[in-house]
C-alpha cells in the first residue's frame, strides 16, 4: 500500500510504519490518559489528595518493546514538579501528532481513510462505558438495578434473627430501584448491639447494587474513628467530606456510601451531608438522587434490647414486633442522645432519614446459625457438637435468665479457631 517500489522507497516505507506504530502508540496513550482523568475516584479525605490524581510520571512514550525512533524526540531530560504526569503523557502524544502530517504522503486515500476509522472505533469504545471498555475494569451503573430475588435470598441465607431489618430492607430498595426518577437518595439508619449484622447488611446491598462490593471504586466506607478522629477539625471534616462525596457522586451517580461508627462520631460532622440528602434536583450541578447512603450506629441498641425484652417477658413472639413498635424510639432516642453522632443533627430535623432500621438482639439459637454458616463457609461438615460448645462459650443477658448474646455473632469465628483442630482431627477420621 505503500506508493513506490523501489528498495529505497521500501527503506522508507518501514521507516514510516514503525512511525505509524509509534503514533498509534501515542494515540492510545492520549486515550488512556483521558479516561483516567476522567474515570479515577478520590480515595483520600485530604484536600492535596483530592486535587492532586496521583498519576505515575511516564518516563518513556512507547511501550516496553515497541520501536518508536522519535520517543527520543520527546523524552525530556526532567520533567517539572509543578507539570502533573497526566499533562506530560499528553504534551508528548501533541509532539507525536505534530509530526502525523509528514506520514500522510506514504499512505494512500484508502489506508488513510482505515487508520482514521480504527481511531475514531476507538476513542468511542475506550471513551464510553461500551462493553470493551466495562470487559477490563469496573463501569458505573447509571440507575440502581437489584435482583430483588437475589437480594432476598442474600438476606435469608446469611443474615439470621433479624426479621425486621429485612423486611424494611427489601422494601426500600425494591421501591427505591423501581423508581426511575427518585426524588431524593436513599438513606438507612441501622441500629443495634455489636454483633447482629448491620455490616453484614451493608456490604450484601452493596454488592447488589455493584458486584464488588466493599472492593468497589463506586463504594466508599467511612469509619468515625479513622477519618474524623479529632473534636478540633470539624469543620475541616465537613469541608472536605462535602468535597469528596461530589467528586465521587460526579463519577458516579449511584454510588453507595457506608458510615460506620456513627455513635462514635463528633457531632456536626455528618451534618455536612445534608443538602445531598435533602429534596433538591441538583445541587451545584450535581444530581444526588441516585446515591445510597447507609449510616450504621450502636446508639439506640439499649432501647430495641429493652423492647425486644419487654416482648418476651410479655409472652409476645420476637417475629411480632413490627417497625412502628421500634421506629419512633429509635428517632427521638438518637436525636437527643449526645454520643449518637445524629445528636440535634438537622438530618433528622428535616425527616431525611428514610428508614431507621432496627436490630434485634439475638438469641442462642440465631448464634448457632451463625456457628453453621461459619463451619460450612470453611468448608467444614457441620457438627452439631462444635456448634452447642461454641454457642455456650458466648455470654447473655439478662444475667437471669440468658436470653440474648451481648456480642451477638461477632466473636463466633475466634471462637470456632479455639475449636478448628477438633472439626479437623473429626473429619480426617471420618474421611
């Protein structure tokens, strides 16, 4: 396809393809290049972090064993500290490009007409989130998708004793799902003891919502004590979780976001999320309708042990207990509860909380459900004898009459490690 047949045109020729290759290089290069800019979230709370992409230098244009003659053309001696690597990789693919025009005569209509399209079908595959593009990392669900049958069986299968939490679960995220245009974002308020699956809740919704999970760059886990740990900086808290939920959001209109240790927060921090929670369209040019937000609290666990307690002692059956019985507890509790990190918070004020979800204490048997479920995650033959000695050496309360495990199901798997070599010396026997 080359125009000549002369070996001096032939020389010239492979000359101008390994140049050819080397522009292709920089083509995908510039690509790359865009779409990290484009596609990165923020993964620091700090201001630098968040301004700042992170992207390593590119010392070189080319790929290590490709042949392109003119890298040494743009390979700079040093590049500046205040010129970021993204800005360099595309001011060297510009140099690249500056010299496309003296390729143009090699290459007759038809091939350049070839080498045209090819990257045109490129930059639309690699720009979008095309099914090429969603093969090799994670794409963005524009509209939150759940399996509601799925998610049930997520629920049922791992998640033992709290049949409350369930029910409320499944119908605000079937309601909030089917709705193609939400007026707000979702937002739960999980409550309950150490121990009875509110993280064990978040993280199966989160996987419904992207198959990653907690792995996800489209969801983000907040812990009270590790990014707020200081009463001093509130108000820097507030500056910079503000910042970084836009971004993300902006990345990503169905992110999901976890706060754990609510009751450990310092109060006025999460009020900075308020006008993405609130009844607005957009704001600042940013729609926030599709997000989830999850926040996860002890506070108000004495209040649903005391009113599951009450139910039992009144001969009541624990599945009788509804939302209405614990909800409004729960609200005015929180409210006015200093340590709940929702203290007077204008979150509540303004009923943006669109569920407070209840977690019940659980009972010996739910221990051992959870014992059962840990031996056959490990691929252990369920022994009902390893299942009783576990579930005996968890404390309960009332001291009277051991109704409820204080720790709920949190320490069952150091406590099958005491029992591991048993359940292993068994099932060498047996096999």
């Amino acid at each position: 396809m080359l125009r000549g047949s002369s070996p001096a045109s032939i020389r010239a020729g492979i000359v101008l393809v390994k140049l050819s290759l080397c522009l292709c290089n920089a083509l995908f290069t510039t690509l790359s290049v865009l779409l990290e800019q484009r596609d990165k979230s923020v993964n620091s709370l700090t201001p630098p972090a968040y301004r700042r992409l992170g992207f390593q230098p590119l010392q070189q244009l080319h790929a290590p064993g490709s042949f392109c003659a003119v890298s040494v053309l743009v390979s700079f001696p040093a590049e500046p500290g205040w010129l970021a690597a993204p800005t360099m990789k595309l001011l060297k693919a510009a140099v690249i490009f500056a010299l496309a025009p003296t390729l143009t005569p090699a290459f007759d209509p038809l091939s350049a007409s070839i080498v045209a399209g090819g990257a045109v079908m490129a930059w639309h595959l690699l720009s979008s989130d095309s099914w090429l593009k969603c093969r090799f990392q994670e794409c963005c669900k524009k509209n939150v998708t759940v399996n509601y049958r799925a998610l049930k069986a997520q629920l049922d299968d791992r998640l033992f004793g709290q049949h409350l939490a369930k029910d409320v679960v499944l119908k605000a995220v079937l309601g909030f799902s089917n709705n193609p245009s939400p007026k707000k974002p979702l937002m739960l308020s999980l409550h309950g003891w150490a121990g009875t699956g509110k993280n064990f809740l978040s993280q199966i919704l989160a996987e419904q919502v992207h198959p990653a999970g907690l792995r996800s760059k489209f969801v983000h886990l907040f812990l009270a004590t590790l990014h707020f740990p200081h009463h001093d900086q509130v108000k820097l808290y507030k500056e910079q979780l503000q910042n970084w939920i836009r971004g993300n959001v902006s990345a990503c209109p169905s992110s999901v976001f976890i706060f754990d240790e609510m009751d450990k927060m310092h109060p006025g921090v999460i009020d900075a999320i308020k006008p993405f929670l609130d009844y607005y369209e957009e704001v600042d040019g940013v729609s926030y309708r599709k997000a989830i937000f999850i926040f996860l609290s002890n506070a108000g666990g004495d209040l649903i042990n005391k009113a599951a307690l009450d139910f039992w002692t009144s001969g009541k059956r624990r599945e009788d207990i509804q939302l209405k019985d614990l909800e409004p507890l729960l609200s005015v509790g929180v409210f006015n509860n200093k340590n709940s990190g929702l203290w007077h918070s204008s979150i509540i004020d303004r009923n943006l909380i669109d569920y407070f979800v209840p977690f019940l204490p659980l009972e010996q048997r739910h221990v051992k459900m959870c014992v059962r479920a840990e031996m056959t995650a490990r691929g252990y033959a369920v022994d009902e004898k390893i299942v009783q000695a576990v579930a005996d050496e968890m404390t309960y309360f009332p001291k009277g009459q051991k109704i409820y495990s204080d720790k709920g199901c949190k320490t069952v798997q150091a406590k099958l490690d005491i029992h591991e070599d048993f359940v292993m010396r068994d099932m060498k026997d047996r096999g």
